[in-house]
C-alpha cells in the first residue's frame, strides 16, 4: 500500500504531532482503536490550557520546575506563572520549553496552538494600525475556517516579498 500515509504523519505535518507521536502512530498503533485513542489526546490537549499543558510535559519528562526553569533560563516563579496560565511565554521561550519537552510530545506547533490571547507586540500593532479590526472582522464573518485564510495572507506576503526584492536588485 504504497502512498498510504499514517494517521499519525499526517497530524505530525498539521503540527499536532512530535515526530515520537508520529513514529508511534506508524509503528505502535495496532488497531482503529489505538488511533481513535491518540485523536482523544490530540483533542484534550486542544482545550488544555497551555500552562497545565508544559506541566504535564515536565513531569512526563520527569523534570521538577526548577530543573526546566534552569534548562531554558528563566526563574522557576517564572515559569511557575506559566503552568498556573499567569503569564504567556515568548515565541522564543516556548521554543526553548518545546526543544526541553520534546522527548515527552512537545512540539512548537502544538503548544503554540494552546496559546490564547495575543502577544504584546501584535496587540501594540493592532491597536495603533487603522483598519485592523475592519480586517479580523471581515475574516470572522467570512466564516471560512482559518486553515484557508492563513495560506491566502502568506501567498500575499511572498508576492509583496518578491516585489520589493526585484525593485531593490
């Protein structure tokens, strides 16, 4: 069955999946139930709370607080407010709990996907740039589902990109 492709691969590429789920999913996973099993984690873990999320990572790593706070260099109070969903880390310091946690499932993707609210510096942006919520409004009430929006405003970023490089050369 050659071009059949895994449950688990195909929700690794959509970044639900760690390349160790994803391995599972090809080489553990036996039946239908064991991947019905893995879409009811992949499910919970979409409404886990990020912060609850790290914590059941670290201690599936078998890492105390202190021990991850120490491997991506912050203070354990600090991340402390990140398990408890007090404070929403940085892109880069999510990188730095995946890169920790990856061992134990984590990946960037999935929980950057946990993430709620909006970082600082696009809603500084959105509150200073006219039109923004004309624009998040207008995609609302399209009611088309993110997964088609996103890769028509990277299409218009890389042209307006290769515009700007062939005026420049």
């Amino acid at each position: 069955m050659t071009g059949v492709r895994s449950l688990g691969a195909i929700l690794h590429d959509v970044g639900l999946l760690s390349p160790e789920w994803a391995a599972w999913s090809r080489h553990g996973a036996k039946s239908s139930l064991d991947n019905v099993l893995l879409l009811a984690y992949i499910a919970d873990m979409r409404t886990t709370p990020l912060g609850q999320e790290i914590r059941r990572l670290r201690l599936r790593a078998g890492l105390t607080l202190r021990g991850l706070a120490r491997q991506v260099s912050v203070s354990a109070a600090y991340l402390s407010d990140i398990e408890h969903d007090h404070r929403r880390p940085s892109d880069a310091l999510l990188r730095k709990i995946a890169n920790e946690l990856r061992y134990a499932g984590a990946t960037f993707e999935s929980l950057d996907q946990l993430v709620t609210g909006i970082d600082f510096d696009t809603r500084e942006w959105a509150a200073s740039t006219a039109g923004v919520r004309k624009l998040l409004r207008k995609v609302r009430e399209s009611g088309a589902p993110l997964e088609q929006i996103l890769p028509v405003l990277e299409e218009a970023v890389a042209r307006k990109s290769a515009k700007k490089s062939r005026k420049a050369g």
